[in-house]
C-alpha cells in the first residue's frame, strides 16, 4: 500500500493541547462563517460534549459547532481543513467505544440539528432524513404506513441515524434483517475538501466501488454524512416469542446450532446467563426462571400463519435440546415482558455494581461454550464480576464487567479483562467488535485483529478520502507505534484454515 | 483441507505472489480470470492472464454457523452442491451465464440473480476475504462472523469492484437455509400495471422472493413458511385470477432467468442494458424490450437507442445503466461517475494499487 502521506500519525494525539492564540484564531474564523449561537467555545458550554456514552474516556474540545445547513458543514470543513484543525464529527452521543470523544486541538460538528425527516415515500417504501433524527424517530414516521426501519440498536429511542451510519449499528433483530449496512440505500457527504459527494443511490446497484459499504461503519473518519436515504420494510403482523430456560448454558449454545440447523432464521435469538436473569428480574418483575443457568428468548414475525407454524418448530427443537422449561408469548404484552429483561440488562447491572463495562466482541456460536468457561475463569483471575447477555443468533457477546470507578485498580483490573475477553474472540476467529465499533476504546485490541500490512490498507482508504488525516483524528485504527507499544503479537484468526501456511 | 493439500495452496499462493510481484515491477497489467464465465463483462483491456482456479478449494463450512470459506478459485457449481446437501444455499442467486464461475468472480464482478431485491445482493453477504496487494502480501479483512465492525469495510469495498484493487485469494459468504416452502405465480398484467402492483406489494407482509415482467405477463415467486406462502397463493388466485405455475417449470423458469437462457435474452442483434432504477420509476419511452426484475428495480434494455440517452434516462429516473452485452462500447460501459466521485476512485486505485497492475480499465479507463 502506498504511504506518501501518513494520515494515521497527524493529530492521531488527541490529548494534545492547542496554544491559547491558535485556539482563539480558530474560532474567529469559526465566527465569521457561522452565528455567534452557532460556535460555543466557553468551558462550560462545551463541557456537555466532553464524552458520550464511554464516559470512562474524556476531553475538552478546543470548539463545538452546531451548523443548520449542508452549507454551513461544507464552509466548517473547508475551514478545518485550511487551518489544520481536525474535526470530530457527533450525533446523539451515545457511542459505547468513546467514537465522538473530542480531540483536545479539534472541533466537534455537532449534527444535533440536523434533525428534520425530509421526505417518506411509502410506495417506494424509503425515507431521506438526516443524520441527526433519532433512529426510532424514523419507524414512528413510517407506522402509519405499516412501515418501519429495521436496524434496532438498544439506544434507538435515542441514538442519532447519522452515529448508526458511523458504526454500522446493529440490534436485537439483525439476524434476521441485517445490520445498518443492509438497510441503508444512498448517503450525501461532505469530504474533508468541501465536496458534497452522493454515494449510492435509490436504486439497488449503483456504479462505480461500493463505497456505500466503506462510509457505513467508517466511524466518521472518511466523511460527513448530511443526508441518508434509509429502506423501510413491511411491519410484521405478528411476533411471538418462546422463553426457554436450561440447565446449562452449554445446552443452550447448542440449541441455539440446532435452530440454525433446522433451517428456522429467527427474528432475535438472545441469551442471558443465570448472573443477568438474578439481577433483572427484581427490577423488571418478567418472570424469568431463576434457577436457570441460562436462558434463551426466540421469537418468531411474520404473518399469523407463518408465526404458528415457526413456532411450533422452534418449540420441538428446544424440547428437544433438553431446555427445563418453555413459555410462548400468549399475547403482545406478555412478549414485551419476554424482552423487558433482555432490554434492561445494561441499567440493571447499573443498579447492582457501581459501574459496568460493556463488551462488544463477536465469536462463531459453536465457541460459546468455551468463551463462557473463559470468562468464568477470569471473573476469578481478576477478581471482578461479569454477566453475560449475547446476541446468540449471530454470536455477538456482551459481557457486562462489574466493577467501581471509584477505584483506579477495579478500573484497571476492568480493562485488562476486558482486552483479554477480545482477545480471545480473535483467537477464536471472531471480531474485537461486532456493533459498538472500535472508538478510543478498542484501539489495541485491533493490534491484535489484523497485521500491519492490513492496518495500512485502512490507512490506505483513511488517506483517499482525507490525505491530511482530519476527520476523527486518533480513532478507528491504531498507528502502527501504538501496536509496537502494546506489544501484543496479532493473532491470526485462531484455528482457521491457514493456520499452517508458511507467511511471507 | 488436509495438510497436502494446503501445501499445495500454499504453492500455488507462492506462483501467484511470484506473478504479481514481477507484474508490478514490469508495470505490466494483469487480467485475473476465473472460469471466464463473465469474460464478456466491462470494458476490454490488455493484460497478462492471471488465473485463479488453480487455488480451488472449499476451506470451512459449518451449517450452523451459517457461513461457507472457499479459495477464490472454486466453482461457484461445487459451493452450491455442498450448500444443497445441507438445505442450505447462496441466497443471492448468483448467475454464471452457464460457465463455470468461480466464487472469487461473483464476487469481484457483484452481480445477484432473482432473489436481490428480497434478501440482499452479494455485497450483504459477503462477510470477509483474503486478498493479495501489488506487492503480493496476503491480507485478511472482515471474517468469519456476522457482525464485525472493527476496521473499513474493505471486504465489501473488494465485491464489485471488477478486480482492479487486488487479487482475491479467499471470500467466507453468508448461507441462508432453503426456505421451507416456494410456489410461483403468472398471470396476464401490462408492465405499467405490474410495477403499481410489485410496489404495492413490497409494502405488505407478502413472502416475495422473486418477480419478471415481460411479454404481457407478471410472474412472482413467494418464498417461506408452508403457511405464509399458501396464504399468499390464495390471495393471488382470489384478486388476480393468478395461475399457479408446476414446480418444475417454475424452477426452470428462475433458472433460465436467472443464467440468461430466457428467451428474452436470445437476441444478439441488439445492445442489452442493464438498468438499475428505484422501482417506482416510470417505464419511460427509450425504444426497445424491456424485461423488469427485482420488484421494477432492475430493468433489462434490449435496445439500439443511442447510448447517451439510455444513460440521460437512467440518470433522469435516479439510476444507473451499464451497456451489459454488446451495442457500441466506444463510449464506456459502466454508468459514467461524477467528476469528483471519479477523482476519489482514482485515489483509491492509487493507494490499493499503486504500479497499476490488477484489470486496469475493465471497470472505467485509467482505472
């Protein structure tokens, strides 16, 4: 790969402070071309925009700017861009990996009002928004057509489109309706140079790369998205959902292979262990088997008939894979109860430890059991708690590390558990990150995931869309110096075929 | 794969690399090929034959983890085998216009058959690859799994993108199961009327796995639960007086589709486009036959219209057109790209390709 500009080492520092008279020279010219309500630069302005939801990780923008218009961002960026001041672009701010975190001598563009949906067509069942309407926003608009968009990230009734579009969010249901990736149709961007770019289009293959694919997920490192043409699916008529409980939680990793295996792709398939059901149930009363080591919940959608007829083959196939106890959703309120406790898995491990962190790595199923075991080994080594929620149909883990802010090492102890956990996930042939995306957060452990050579490839693309590396400076992808410093071989994807291949 | 023969791969990676290493430093351009199946496919150019059936191999499938590894070299026939010994498949139905095509040719060229409008184009299931850069070094993006974010999504950058960033060594593909149940469709409906009903449709909870409109007729195939589909033939019989078309003819009908053995596709005489367009668009006026796909978002053109105004409609309408086979190529294949999107691809090739070398000029000249 071709390195003349090294993007992946300019401002990739983001603790590092600007001059007092730079900082000031900034936002005059930040002034010029915006309203003065436009550009906040005081401490206690910006102090709301410090971190999103990773608030472990903090820092002090130099300034934050709320443009209205797609001409407003188009003059910020060239701005930037003029003045050397890299740009971190922000939604909602409900990142789990610390992806809108400020760079200490940057911007943030904030898109918060950029809020509007500007056009929904039922009979071609799309919508364009921008970036800043919240993602359930765009179901709401769209129910009264029996329509909805189907990527459901547990912080949708709060998470921006334009930060799903940035991580390419996931949710309960993307076994069986895809990830943001599958659900979006076309992007309007602005590059780092000013130009508005549209990628992809309302139809379904457009010409040229497929760059739709490099934007979504790009943790606004390439570009920033102003407008997004989303697809809008039918509304089941129907979900129902079977609660299953076992005894063990291997068991229930193979009946979740057995599902599979039938030929059955369920709407969600989620598993909690024993630890999670203890600590939801008190606070939302769902009626889950607590003497169960684990538990599933599968539902099926669809129209009536087809729901009848999933369900009885999904309930054989438990019965069959030895699950203690079984209920189906008799009715819609009974199925929400079904999910309350899956929905609240994150605040109630809130409401039993002082603090919690969130893993977000992705395994094949058949290693669940294995992983389980692992992390059971390591809630002794480092002395931590840790429960385990995942979205079993399509092998994403969510451990829940239990531990106190308040206490450096709980803190530190955290971390390392967490990497570890990662890096197993890769050894196993999965992903440090399956929705969450890499962020500050997860910066070494993709030292791990990929070589140098393909860290370079990303550098590769960073550096065809944004050769000064000005775009979310820092994030994403580690620098290669970082990699040495953390001093961990990459592994190379676990038990997979090349395992004994010679490399080069 | 047994140790003798990833030694054997390994060799074959080792002449491969051997190749492109020379090519670049030669500056002489390769044109990586499969089984040749789509040898017809882009704009013409020079290069050195690189072939890849030599690296043949299935490397890992599970059916329960969903997922199928195969080396790039591997017939896309022998992958759809194994998947059908398990009720499983490729659910994106990619066409090999009866040659053997290999899985590194359906994804670099990212054509999908019948089945894209309702499951997805290759593209979405495309889950990671290997691939060998112009300095030959192998690398890895996406995996094995269904949600993996860390990194760009250079996997999905490399599907469609007619080889000209690298060499694909290995794809993993998503598999879906065979649905439980398919039954198909036709009856008597003008194309104007049939595209209202299709949009119709895709607003509703209808198990649609597959349209065509042509020749006076609307054939649909429903795909899914026993149930689901029994209940959509009941509706099609009740509002359209639909006639049930017998399995084997139905399968042979989306296959002759599918591969470009329908009649429609017979005339050699004209150019034949590609049009890709939202599905609500108007039939327009460009003379010629048209034959409607994925719900009205594909529409295959047989024309002799001038090629500048296939494409001023195809814009016009919100798509794209690619000149697919014959007509006067003088002017490009592909969809021309605007001047700014164009400069991007040019930097792109640049960094992922930077002495030239991989199909320079099948997708759009100088790149």
């Amino acid at each position: 790969m071709n390195t003349v500009a090294d993007p992946s080492i300019r401002h990739a520092d983001f603790r590092a402070q600007p001059d007092p008279e730079r900082m000031r020279a900034v936002v005059e010219r930040l002034r010029c071309i915006l309203p003065a309500h436009s550009v906040l630069y005081r401490d206690e302005d910006k102090r709301p925009y410090e971190c999103d939801a990773l608030s472990a990780f903090r820092q002090m923008p130099m300034a934050v700017v709320l443009p209205d218009t797609e001409a407003q961002v188009v003059d910020i960026l060239k701005v930037c861009r003029e003045l050397d001041v890299p740009v971190v672009a922000r939604g909602a701010g409900t990142s789990l990996s610390g992806g809108s975190m400020p760079h200490a001598s940057g911007v943030v563009l904030s898109m918060a009002r950029f809020n509007r949906i500007l056009d929904l067509d039922p009979f071609a069942r799309t919508a364009v928004v921008q970036p800043g309407v919240r993602n359930l926003a765009i179901s709401e608009a769209a129910a009264p057509h029996a329509l909805y968009y189907a990527p459901d990230p547990s912080s949708q009734i709060a998470c921006s489109i334009g930060g799903n579009i940035a991580e390419n969010s996931g949710g309960v249901h993307c076994l069986k309706y895809g990830l943001t990736v599958h659900n979006v149709l076309a992007l309007r961007v602005v590059t780092i140079d000013g130009e508005v770019l549209e990628i992809g289009s309302a139809a379904l293959d457009s010409p040229g790369l497929d760059l739709l694919a490099v934007l979504i997920g790009s943790e606004g490192m390439l570009a920033v998205v102003t407008e997004i043409t989303v697809k809008l699916l039918p509304r089941p008529q129907l979900a129902r959902a079977v609660l299953a409980s076992f005894d063990d939680i291997v068991k229930a990793g193979d009946a979740v292979a057995a599902i599979i295996a039938e030929g059955i792709i369920p709407a969600g398939m989620e598993m909690m262990d024993r630890k999670t059901t203890a600590a939801v149930e008190p606070f939302v009363r769902a009626g889950y088997d607590l003497s169960a080591q684990a538990i599933l919940i599968v539902e099926s959608d669809g129209t009536p008939e087809e729901v009848e007829e999933e369900i009885s083959r999904i309930d054989a196939v438990l019965q069959r894979c030895g699950c203690t106890a079984q209920r189906v959703s008799q009715n819609e309120s009974e199925r929400l109860a079904f999910w309350s406790g899956r929905k609240n898995a994150f605040p109630a491990a809130g409401r039993i430890s002082p603090d919690y962190y969130c893993m977000d790595g992705t395994i094949p199923r058949k290693m669940l059991g294995r992983m389980l075991r692992a992390i059971a080994d390591m809630e002794r080594k480092y002395q931590l708690g840790c429960m385990n929620v995942f979205h079993a149909g399509d092998g994403n883990l969510h451990p829940l590390i239990l531990f106190d802010a308040n206490d450096p090492d709980s803190w530190r102890r955290a971390e390392l558990f967490g990497a570890e956990i990662l890096e197993l996930c890769v050894e196993y042939g999965g992903t440090v990150t399956g929705e969450h995306g890499i962020g500050v957060e997860k910066l070494s452990s993709m030292c791990v995931q990929f070589s140098p050579e393909e860290l370079k490839a990303f550098f590769a693309v960073k550096t065809a869309f944004d050769s000064q590396g000005l775009l979310n400076p820092g994030k994403g992808v580690p620098t290669l110096a970082r990699c040495a410093e953390y001093g961990k071989m990459h592994v190379h994807r676990g038990q997979l075929p090349f395992i004994d291949l010679p490399r080069f | 794969m047994n140790a003798d023969s990833l030694d054997a791969v390994a060799d074959v990676l080792q002449s491969l690399r051997t190749t492109i290493v020379r090519a670049a430093r030669d500056r002489a351009p390769l044109r990586i090929r499969g089984g040749g199946s789509k040898d017809f496919l882009g704009q013409q150019f020079d290069g050195d034959l690189l072939d890849t059936r030599p690296l043949a191999g299935i490397l890992s499938y599970e059916p329960t983890e969903l997922v199928i590894t195969a080396l790039a070299g591997t017939p896309l026939a022998q992958v759809e085998a194994l998947l059908a010994e398990h009720g499983q498949m490729l659910a994106f139905e990619p066409p090999s216009f009866g040659g053997p095509a290999t899985v590194g040719g359906v994804v670099a060229a990212g054509l999908s058959g019948p089945r894209r409008a309702s499951v997805g184009a290759v593209r979405d299931f495309v889950l990671g690859l290997g691939c060998m850069d112009a300095q030959g070094r192998e690398l890895q993006f996406g995996g094995q799994v269904m949600k993996n974010v860390a990194g760009y999504d250079v996997s999905r950058l490399m599907c469609g993108a007619m080889g000209i960033l690298g060499l694909i060594t290995q794809v993993s593909l998503k598999v879906l199961p065979r649905p439980a149940a398919e039954a198909t469709i036709m009856f008597g409906c003008d194309a104007s009327q049939a595209l209202t009903l299709l949009n119709t449709w895709g607003g509703q909870p209808l198990p649609i796995s597959a349209s065509v409109v042509g020749s006076g007729s609307l054939v649909v195939r429903f795909s899914g639960a026993r149930a689901a589909v029994d209940a959509a033939l009941s509706r099609m019989n009740h509002d359209h007086a639909a006639r049930r078309v017998p399995d084997d003819a139905a399968a042979q009908l989306w296959a002759d589709l599918r591969e470009h053995r329908a009649a429609f596709f017979s005339d050699t005489g004209r150019a034949l486009w590609r049009l890709s367009l939202p599905s609500t668009a108007p039939l327009g006026s460009l003379p010629g036959e048209q034959c409607i796909e994925w719900g009205g978002a594909l529409r295959w053109l047989k024309s002799d219209a001038d090629p500048a105004d296939v494409r001023a409609a195809a814009s016009a309408a919100g798509g794209s057109a690619m000149l697919f086979q014959g007509g006067d190529r003088s002017a490009g294949v592909f969809h021309p790209l605007p001047a700014p999107l164009l400069a991007l691809h040019r930097r792109l090739k640049q960094q992922f390709d930077a002495p030239g070398i991989f199909n320079p000029g099948r997708m759009y000249t100088d790149l």
